[in-house]
C-alpha cells in the first residue's frame, strides 16, 4: 500500500511540475505584457522589468520563479503592485470553495436519487422524465443556465437576488448553474450502471434467499453501481471549479475565478501562474485521494492491479 501510494505522490509532483513548466512558457508566448500601455513611459517599464526579474533570460526567469515557489513563495502581483498572490488566493478562494463544495454535493446527492429512481422505474414515465432532464442539463453550458436562471428567477420573477455573495440565497442560482451538467452525469452514470447490476447473478441470488428489496437495492446493488461515482469525483470537482470561472464572473462572485480572468487579461504573471499552481495542485489532491480511496473502496480490484 505504501509503495502504490508513493508512486502516486512522485506522479501527481511530475505532475504539477509539468503544468507549471507549460503554463510558464505559454504565457510568454502570449502578445503583450504586464507592463504594456501607454501611460507607462519607456524608463518606467525598463524599471518595471527590472523589479520583476522579466529582463532577465527566458530560463532565469524560470529557474527564479520555481526556486522561489519551493521556498512558498507566489510573489506579487505585477500589475497592483504591493498585492501578494497569497494573500489574493487567501482572501478570494473561500467563496469559490463554497460554491464548489455546495454544487459537488448537489451534484453526487441529486444525482445518485435521480439515477437511481430512473432505474427503479426502467422504461416507465419516471425514466423517460429524469434521461429526458439530464439529457437536456447536460448539453446546456453552465453559464447559459446561470443567464436564464438570473433572468427567470432574479428579474422576472424576483424571487432570488440575481448577483451578489453573502447569504444563502445568492447560493442558490450559481450551485444550480455549476452542477447542473454534472448532476446529470452522475444521474445517466448511475441510472446504466445501476440497471447492469439488478441484473447480475448475485442479485438474483439475494432474491432467492428472501432478502427485502430494500436491502438487495441499497446494500448489495447501490454499492457497487456507486464504484464508477467514486472515481468521477476528482474530475467533477476539476470541471466544477474550473468552471466557475465564468459563472462567478456573471453572478459577481468574489472569487478565485475572477482573479484568474484578469490576470488573464492584464497579462499579470505572477498572478496567473500562482492562481494556476494552486488549482493545479488541490485538484491533483483530489485526484490523488480518490485513487487511493477507488482501491480502498473495491474489494474486487488488487492493488497490484491499480499500480498498472
């Protein structure tokens, strides 16, 4: 178990380290610079430049850059100088945290419910609604949903305030919009896995030996349907965070999100690169977790098969 388990940390490192080196380089390669504009004169920028180190050599920059990191170093902002990357990460990341870890729960318990009452009710008119819902969640992006949602339910309507953060019910439309199309997912995924199962020998065995349906569903059937649930955590936490970047940008959400735009748009380095790492390696923690988790979880599968 150790050894899966170190092989596991070295591969989610080499991991990261690859995803920093890329994101390094690319942002080089994009036009412009933090330090573009014309109100900047040519002496300013030269300083500029020299403060930040991007005078230097494409692979100083670099070897700087990651020398200052394993020492927890993020840096500055390279456009609102004096703003640490830290401390923005800090500050901006709880709201985002919240509203991901609200539409991750949303998203498994909905649908694990729906999936299930889909595959109880096969082919009835209970099925045809839910494989016709997710159906149609799942091919909607979520910042389309958060549109309608806040015309729907924040203008029309009234009942919800559109944008804002800070009370329960600003929560209410962005997890909607963010778990929408993964909710459906895990309702498809747990609907076919779930109907593959009932019709499995040891289910037919558990009804010969006069279990209650209730048992045979949720202790024998619902377990193992929910394996495959398991190992869709780490990327439904991944597409959920990373796309709420765009959702917290339309319901004026605080953010880490909206963080990560602009320094996008202002070709802010430092900033970009530290929002990265750090996404980089919680959602890599995740993954990680739950490789561990899928084997612990499975008595089926052996470990020597999961270090394949």
């Amino acid at each position: 178990m150790l050894k899966y388990i170190g092989k596991r940390f070295l591969v989610s490192l080499l991991t990261i380290w690859v995803v920093i080196t890329v994101t390094f380089f690319l942002m080089r390669l994009m036009p412009g610079g933090p330090f573009d504009g014309d109100k900047l004169t040519p002496q300013v920028k030269a300083n500029m430049a020299a403060k930040y180190g991007t005078d230097k050599p494409l692979f100083d920059q670099y070897t700087m850059y990651l020398n200052n990191l394993v020492h927890g170093d993020f840096g500055e902002s390279m456009v609102f100088e004096g703003r640490g990357v830290a401390d923005t990460i800090e500050k901006s990341f709880p709201a985002s945290a919240e509203l991901g870890i609200i539409a991750v729960i949303m998203s498994l318990i909905g649908g694990i419910l729906l999936g299930t009452l889909a595959a109880l009710k096969s082919g009835r008119w209970p099925d045809r609604v839910v494989v016709f819902i997710a159906t149609l969640c799942i091919t909607i992006p979520s910042f389309v949903i958060g549109a309608v949602l806040i015309y729907v339910l924040g203008v029309e309507f009234q009942l919800l305030p559109p944008t804002g953060f800070g009370e329960w019910k600003n929560d209410i439309m962005p997890c909607i919009a963010l778990s929408a199309a993964s909710l459906s997912f895990i309702t498809r995924l747990t609907r076919s896995k779930l109907i593959d199962v009932l019709k499995s020998d040891y289910i037919r065995t558990a009804k010969a030996k006069g279990l209650s349906k209730s048992t045979i569903i949720f202790k024998h059937a619902l377990r193992n349907s929910l394996i495959p649930i398991v190992t869709y955590v780490g990327p439904l936490t991944a597409s959920i965070l990373t796309g709420g970047f765009i959702t917290e940008k339309i319901f004026a959400i605080p953010g880490l999100g909206n963080e990560f735009i602009q320094s996008v748009t202002n070709r802010d380095y430092s900033m970009l690169l530290g929002v990265t790492v750090f996404y980089c390696t919680m959602l890599i923690f995740f993954t990680f977790f739950v490789d561990i988790l899928y084997v612990l979880i499975d008595p089926r599968i052996k470990l020597q098969d999961a270090e394949v």
